[in-house]
C-alpha cells in the first residue's frame, strides 16, 4: 500500500473512437457477435422530444426520456423487442410475443452517448433493459476480454456502426459505498476480498477507469453472511490511457472507503493470497478458450485503439513496474495486454497494490 496517497483525477480530454475494422470484424461474425440488426443506433437520433429523467427524489439523472412521432414508434418499436428477442431468446420473437417497449432514454453525459431501452412484460410488468450505443473498438475489446477472461459473461451484438449491450444488474459502486459497507466484520471481510480481485481482474487485462460509478455489486446471501461480485459496467476504457495506475482501480479516489477497508481487515499476506488465487482463475479460463483467446489478441495486436503516445507511456511505465524488457518492445494495446497475460499467467506473485 506504499503508493496508496498517489491518486488518479478524471482523464482530461475525451476519448477517441476507434472503428471496428475488418480483421476485428470476422472475429466478431466467427463467434456470433455480429448479427443483421433491424435498428441502427442513427435511427434511434430520430427523435422529436425530450425530457430530464429524475430520479424517485427528483435528482436529475443525466438521463432524458426521448419520444418519437407514431408512425416513427409502430416501426422501431417493435424491431426494438426484436433486437431483445436475439439477445435473450435466439431471436424467438414467440417467446417474447408479451413483452413491448416502455421506454427509451438518451444520456449526452460520457463518451457513448448510449440509449437506454426499457423492455416490459405486458402480464406482469416485470421489465429490463439494454443499451444501444455506437460501436467502438476500444469497447468491443473490452466487453469480449470480460466475457473470455472474468467470472462474468456478456451478452451484447454489433452491426456496422452499432452496439447492442446487455443491461448489468447490481448496485452501483458509488451507492454501495456510501449504504452498505458499515456493515458486519464478517461481510466487510468478504468485500474486501472481492475488490483486491477485481483489481486484479482489471490490471491483467488492462481495463480502466474502474470508478466506483463504472462498476456495480452483486451481493448474494450465503449461509453466514454475504457473497460479493463487482462486475465492470463501462469498457470504454479498455487498454486506453498511457498512466499504469488508471488500470488499479484502488488509486481512484472513489473507491478510499474500500482501500481504507482493505487496510483494515487485511494484511499483505492475506491480500496477495487473494490475487493469487484470481490469477490462477484466469489462468484456468484462458486455458479453456485458449483459441479464441487467441483469435481476439491476434485482431488486438494489429488494431490501432490508442494514441501512440500513451502505448509509448504505459510500455515503459509497466517495464519499469515488472522490471521485464518485454514490454519496451510492444508497439500496441494489445501487445501489452498480450505482454501482460503472458507476464501474469507464467510468474509468482508480485502485488499491484
């Protein structure tokens, strides 16, 4: 924890949008991930209204109800619960014949500017969602490296210029933090556990900006207490930033009520039992999707998802880190997450913290 006082502020410009190229592209079609879509996120701009979207204590959410004209409505609504039908049901429109669009949010706020879409069942008034956003490599790698590498699998589409995500249910990182940590010795320990996983999660495959609001928590009771999992949420920052520590999530400032738990109800024995043993849990899973694994670095490697500079930045920051030469030789993102896999999956421990 020697580090710890060093803390990450918010990126200072934007983000880039890269494109899905053609190598990326067949990868995508090759496992399914790239379907002919009934919507393309342009349609859904097409709208002629808007309102602010409050919360239940009239909070404003960065979110706007978006309306459309109804000959608009009686053509992409439905096409909308089709798209759900593919992402749920194989695209059984039978089995979901029930459900209907309820409504469509629009967020300017961030870099996807994605639409939310509510989908409800018409019986019971049981409701989900999913996102349609504007399809960027970046994202592309990081919702896939997730479903590949982590506990967690993700559902989501592209066609052309166009994503289709799954909604990821939790409770927001930042809400987690502020309402449920004071909680037993027994459940804090646990969470403490989870988060120095996730960390861990996080660096290996370089994913960042894991902010307490880019990530949720799933809790699940369990014989004496409770089981945690943080599940990411935004990939925008899959493999993008030149800084090593904005891929730790534990150096956000957001996320000091979890460092300062840590630091509490571990030591360093402890914490670098629990990476240990995450890595030797992605190990297990890179073995067992070894090829496609391998299909996905090889598009990574070649594809151009980060302003040179910071590939130059984060390729001597994580040399100087692992003392390894290798990484000085890595010209791309996803030669250094390539480096990195290699680099954690074939030596002892050392901990990120």
């Amino acid at each position: 924890m020697a580090e710890y006082e060093s803390r990450l502020d918010v990126p200072s410009r934007k983000k880039y949008f890269y494109t899905i190229n053609d190598k990326l592209n067949d990868y995508l079609v090759k496992y399914n991930r790239n379907l002919k879509l009934a919507v393309q996120y342009s349609d859904l701009l097409r709208f002629q209204l808007s309102v602010p979207l409050l919360d239940k204590n009239g909070h404003d959410t960065l979110w706007q109800t978006v309306y459309y004209d109804q000959s608009e409505m009686m053509e992409l609504y439905p096409s909308l619960t089709g798209i759900y039908s593919l992402m749920t049901a194989s695209g059984d429109l039978e089995v979901v014949e029930h459900l209907q669009i309820a409504q469509i949010d629009y967020c300017t706020f961030g870099n996807s500017k994605p639409f939310r879409i509510r989908v409800i069942n018409k019986f019971n008034d049981n409701y989900d969602y999913f996102y349609v956003k504007v399809a960027d490599a970046s994202r592309v790698y990081g919702l896939e490296l997730e479903h590949i590498l982590s506990p967690n699998r993700i559902s989501y589409l592209t066609d052309g210029e166009t994503l289709i995500e799954e909604h990821i249910s939790g409770l927001p990182g930042d809400v987690f933090i502020e309402h449920r940590i004071n909680t037993s010795k027994f459940n804090q320990i646990r969470i403490c556990k989870e988060f120095v996983k996730f960390n861990e999660r996080c660096f290996i495959r370089l994913l960042g900006d894991m902010r307490s609001y880019n990530y949720v928590v799933h809790i699940t009771p369990d014989i004496e207490g409770n089981q945690y999992r943080i599940r990411a949420i935004d990939f925008d920052q899959q493999s993008y930033e030149g800084r090593r520590q904005f891929y730790l999530p534990h150096y956000f400032k957001e996320n000091n009520p979890l460092v300062m738990l840590g630091i509490k109800h571990m030591d360093k024995q402890t914490m670098r039992q629990y990476q240990e043993e995450e890595r030797s849990l992605i190990n297990s899973r890179a073995r067992l999707v070894h090829y496609r694994l391998m299909d996905l670095l090889n598009c990574m490697k070649t594809d151009l998802i980060s302003p040179q500079r910071k590939v130059d930045q984060l390729a001597l920051e994580l040399s100087e880190y692992h003392d390894h030469s290798s990484f000085k030789a890595c010209k791309t993102m996803g030669e250094l997450v390539d480096a990195q896999l290699n680099y954690y999956l074939s030596v002892k421990i050392k901990s990120s913290w």
